[in-house]
C-alpha cells in the first residue's frame, strides 16, 4: 500500500518546498474562499430579506457538502490523480463561487452550496494529503504547524477583503473566484510530484474513522469548539457584561493563540514518540480553561490571557491530530483517513453550536463553559483509555 511521492525513493528526510507551497497555496485558498464567503452570503440574504433561521439552513449546507464529499475524494484522486483532482476541484469551486452573484433565486443556492463547498472540501482533503505525504517523518509536525498558520492567516485574511470590498457588485465575487484560480499555478507547477494513490482505499470509508480515533476524535472535538465557541462566544460574553467592542477583541486575542502555537506545537510533536500524549495534555488544558471562563468572566485581562492560551491549545487539537494521522498511515489509506477526518471536522462543526447553545438555554450562560468543557471531557477520556488499552496503536 505505501507509495512514496512521485519522483523520491525511500523516506523522506528533507522537505520538498515545491510540493508544500502547492498544498498551501491551495489551503489558503481555501481559508481565504470561506472566510470572505461566509460573511458575504449572509449579508447578501439579509438584505434580500431572507430570515434569519432560512440563513441559518443556507449556511449549514457547507457542512453537508463535507460531510457528503469526502467518502468520494479518495476514489477520485485514484482514478484522475490528485493534483487533477485538485485542479478541477479548484475549477469548479472558482465557477460555483462567482455563480451566487449570477444566480439571485434563493432556493437555487442550496444546490450551489453543495457544489461550491463539496469542491472545496476536496481541496482541502487533498491538500492535507499531499502535505501529509511530503512532509519528512521527523519534521511533519514543523510541516502541518506551518499549514496550520497559514491556514488561520487565510481564514483571518478573508473578513478583512470583505470589510474592504463590500457586498456590492460582482467584485468581491470576482476577486474571490480569482484567489483560488490563482492557486492552480503552485499545483500545477509542481503536479509531477503530487502523491500517487495507485491503489483504492482497503477499508470502507467509515471504518478510517475508528481506525485512528484519537485523530479523528480530535478533529471533531477541535470542529465543535471552534466553530461553537466562535459563534456563541460574544453572546457568552456579552451576557458576562463585557462590551461588543471587547467582546469581538477576546475573540482577536483566541485568534492569535490559534496562529501563535502551531508552529512550536508541531515542533513539540516531533519530538515525541507518541504524540497522543501531547493531545491529551492539550485536552487537559483546554478541559482546565473552559472550567476556568465562569471563574474569569469578570476580568477581562484573566479572560484574554486563558483564551489565548486556550485558542491555541484548541487549534493544536488539529495540528497535532493531522500529524499523529499521517505517522501511522501511508498511501490510499492515507488519504481515505485524510477524508475521514475532514468528516469529522464538518460533523463536529454541525454538532458544536447545537450543543453549546441547547446547553446555554437549559445551564444559562454558564451552560457555554459546560458544554466546552463536556467536549473536552470527552476527549481525554477517550485519549487515555487508547494509551491505556491500545499503547501501539492510534
């Protein structure tokens, strides 16, 4: 099943700089698509009046689009190869994109939420793949914490083109379709070392989703808290009696943990022979700091110093999650499980605000630390009982 990058033999020992600005050229292009998309959208069908819980059902379609595109981007990538996929991945989320401005009926961005985001989620899929398959075995943790920074610069980059563009016109549109076709150049430049999947997957989709759950887990834990707590936050905070000004600079401050730590998490993750022992002392932490917001919610100064250690320990679930993935897998099994976790991902980003804000509603506001701090319990649980009753395996 192992198949080395096209063009290398034996193992990896230096990082083939060609093939990691491809893959993340392709992420940041994908950062950057959801974050301007996002905000856009919604304020486009504000405006066109469309309720608040319709905009809510629209924008939850980016997470069915994942869930209902990754058990095939493995088989495509086999039969067209990965850097075509990606490139025609690229093509079609480009074209979807500019279509929300061409198409005004409502009811018809429902399908175009499934196309432009399912070809999004390929990207993504296949970028972790490619960067996971290039990156040396002693030096994957450095290689994802640098995807993972750009991956939250892209993000970040995102709403500041929409603060800048608008929401009038074609323009914002434009520029965002024209951000993930330029990313084509980097992939296509460096196609011909793309990773090779010469065979399909052996097992079926759902079943790379067990196959290392501590990976897996903490994708979804990672998803739910990422996505809940940034939704829910600044009414949590809010409520706490913070102003929205200071409430949005919390959220700033979380951000900058988020970007600060991947680089020395993946560093640290190196260094350990088993790096689910660097997630569970993450999920200790981020169990510690969601106990702690009750306790800290009346100082703002308290507040930002745990969420930006926090943030990034949250963040780092990913990191570390996506690296501890590729130290044990190679190949199609690579990429299927590279699926399966984005999966996991997009369930845990359906899952996390439903949880977190059902659990405001019946707890009151504290409910929101609760419910983080339930995620949280989850994991460790489940991360200690595998390096208990499973010590060699993922």
């Amino acid at each position: 099943m192992t198949q080395p990058q096209s063009g290398t033999s034996g193992p990896l020992e230096h990082i083939h700089w060609r093939s990691l600005i491809a893959a993340v050229a392709a992420i940041s292009a994908v950062g950057i698509a959801i974050g301007l998309g996002l905000p856009l959208l919604s304020i486009i069908m504000e405006k066109r009046g469309i309720s608040p819980t319709m905009i809510g059902i629209n924008s939850a379609m980016a997470g069915v689009a994942a869930m209902a595109a990754a058990p095939f981007t493995t088989r495509m990538a086999h039969a067209w190869g990965t850097s075509t996929t990606m490139l025609l991945a690229i093509l079609l989320s480009a074209i979807s994109g500019l279509g929300f401005y061409y198409i005004e009926n409502f009811w018809l961005w429902f399908p175009l939420r499934l196309v432009f985001h399912g070809a999004i989620t390929t990207l993504f899929i296949l970028s972790e793949f490619w960067i996971n398959a290039a990156a040396p075995p002693r030096r994957r943790g450095l290689v994802l914490g640098i995807y993972a920074t750009v991956l939250s610069l892209g993000f970040a980059t995102g709403p500041l083109l929409f603060s800048i563009l608008g929401s009038d016109g074609v323009r914002p549109f434009a520029v965002g379709a024209l951000i993930i076709l330029v990313a084509a150049i980097p992939i296509f430049i460096a196609r011909g070392e793309s990773p090779v999947i010469d065979e399909k997957p052996e097992l079926h989709f759902m079943r790379y989703i067990l196959l290392v759950p501590t990976a897996t887990a903490a994708v979804f834990i990672f998803g739910a808290v990422e996505v809940g707590g940034l939704s829910l936050f600044p009414i949590y905070a809010t409520r706490a009696g913070f102003s929205e000004p200071q409430a949005a600079l919390l959220l700033t401050v979380m951000g900058i943990g988020n970007m600060a730590f991947q680089i020395p998490l993946g560093m640290i993750s190196d260094r350990m022979k088993d790096r689910r022992r660097l997630l569970t002392i993450m999920a200790v932490i981020g169990l510690v700091g969601a106990l702690s917001l009750p306790w800290v919610s009346q100082n703002w100064l308290l507040m930002a110093v745990v969420l930006l250690l926090w943030g990034g320990c949250v963040a780092g679930l990913y990191t570390v999650g996506l690296s501890h993935l590729g130290s044990r897998l190679v190949g199609a099994d690579l990429a299927a499980a590279n699926a399966a976790f984005i999966f996991c991902y997009a369930v845990g980003t359906v899952v996390g605000p439903q949880a977190i804000g059902a659990a405001i509603d019946v707890s009151g506001n504290d409910g929101f630390a609760w419910a983080i701090a339930a995620f949280f319990g989850f994991y460790l649980v489940l991360s200690l009982g595998r390096m208990v009753f499973r010590p060699k395996r993922g």
